[in-house]
C-alpha cells in the first residue's frame, strides 16, 4: 500500500498536463531545440524539477538523521534528452547540490552519496538512467 499516489494526465506535448486534485495544470509545448514552439514547459523540465525537490528533501532527511545543519541547500537538476541510437530517446541526468560553506566537504560527499541511495527518484532511475552528482 502506498503512503501517497499522485495522479497526472498528459494530453502529448503539445498539450497540457493536470493533476486530479487541480493542484498542477500546465500548458506543454514541443521544444524550441526540437521544432516546436517552445512555449509551454515539457516533461524533462517537470522530470527535472520533481527530481531536485525529491533530492533536496531526501537530502534534509538524511541531513537531520545524521544532525547536520544544511538550512540554505539547493539542489539542481539538468535532464539531457538524447537518440538513444535505435530511433528513440534517453535521458541522463545531472544533479548538483549546494550545501552550506560551513559542512566540510568530506561530509558534503557523504550526504551526497547518501542521498542517492535514499531519494524515490535515484531508486526509481538506477541502472536506466546515468545520474552524476555534483557538488557546487
């Protein structure tokens, strides 16, 4: 059973996409980069964002069970969208923290790492979706 199930429908890329609580309902478009408009957002942005803010908070999670103070953190997400060279797409991500200046970088790693092995999107993508983690 699980603890919360987000429900989303998409209309294509050109469309929108909508939650069933109404909460989320944006207008997509096809990328510039891909000859479209680019005039709405697209699912490697909305990919993107949900995972730097299941990171984050995985991150804070991890943080607090360890006692360490990371109040003023960010996480980034770039998601690349490529021919995967059978006529489809992959995806690849980057992911890049910024912790406060006062947690030494050793621990900075280490939270890190420990991140990865806790956030539902690390888990979810391992083994399909090459992940660098990098620390600004």
């Amino acid at each position: 059973m699980s603890l919360y199930t987000a429900v989303a429908t998409a209309t294509g890329r050109d469309g929108r996409a909508f939650s069933s609580d109404d909460k989320l309902d944006v207008g997509l478009a096809l990328q510039k980069e891909l000859g479209g408009t680019g005039d709405g957002t697209n699912p490697e942005q909305l990919f993107a964002a949900g995972y730097a803010a299941c990171f984050a908070t995985s991150l804070q999670l991890v943080a607090q069970a360890k006692r360490i103070d990371v109040a003023g953190m960010s996480v980034t997400a770039e998601v690349g969208l490529n021919p995967n060279g059978q006529g489809g797409f992959r995806l690849e991500v980057t992911l890049r923290t910024k912790l406060p200046r006062d947690v030494p970088r050793d621990v900075v790693h280490e939270l890190v790492e420990a991140t990865h092995q806790v956030c539902p999107y690390s888990n979810a993508i391992r083994g399909n979706i090459p992940v660098e983690l990098l620390i600004d």
